[in-house]
C-alpha cells in the first residue's frame, strides 16, 4: 500500500504547576489510548495503513491541547520513516518496522488474573 505512513506528535507544555503537571500527563495519556508509542520524552507516533486514518486523530489532539501548549503533527510515509537515522549513545539502531497487525489489547491488560 502506497498510502500507509506514520504521524509523529512532538510537543511542549508547560508543567510548572501542578494543574499544568496534570494536564501535560492527560494529554500523554490520551495520546498513549489513541494507540501511539512513546519515541522520546515529548515525541509519539502511530501507525497508519492509509492517510484517512488521520482524519479521526487531528481534531481529538486539537481540541485536548493544554494552555499554553504547542503541539505539532507530521506525517511521514512509511519509506521515509524506515529511513530515519536512530542512535543510543555512539550505537547506530535501525529504524522501527511497522507493526505486522493490529494491537488490539496490550500485554499490560493480560498481567493480572481476571478474578
């Protein structure tokens, strides 16, 4: 598929009182529920396999911005994403491949015993 690609979310907000602390951690959360993976600190992405999925995600991160917060969206086609350059300290990593399905459940909702 030509169309699938990656939005990566990059943000800054202010988290100097405890009110903003809380709103910055809602909005990380929120983003962690739509289905985007941690890259750094204040970077997530997600995957998608055609751009109308995006369509659903912009309003939503839009309207939970925090005050005061800059948020910004990049879509990146899945060739350019593969061809990003990653390092931990002087030691290249490849790129992370696409997810091979869907995640519907996280393994973190399968460590507990039901009842």
């Amino acid at each position: 598929m030509a169309d699938q690609m990656w939005v990566m979310v990059m943000f800054d907000l202010p988290t100097k009182s405890v009110s903003q602390r809380r709103a910055a951690s809602r909005y990380r959360h929120l983003l962690l529920d739509m289905g985007f993976t941690m890259a750094q600190l204040s970077v997530y992405a997600k995957y998608l396999v055609n751009s109308t999925g995006l369509l659903p995600i912009l309003p939503v991160l839009k309207k939970n911005v925090p005050a005061a917060g800059e948020v910004r969206v990049i879509r990146l086609t899945d060739e350019q994403w593969a061809g990003m350059y990653r390092y931990y300290g002087t030691v290249e990593l490849g790129a992370e491949s696409k997810p091979t399905q869907l995640a519907l459940f996280t393994d973190e909702e399968f460590d507990e015993e039901p009842f």
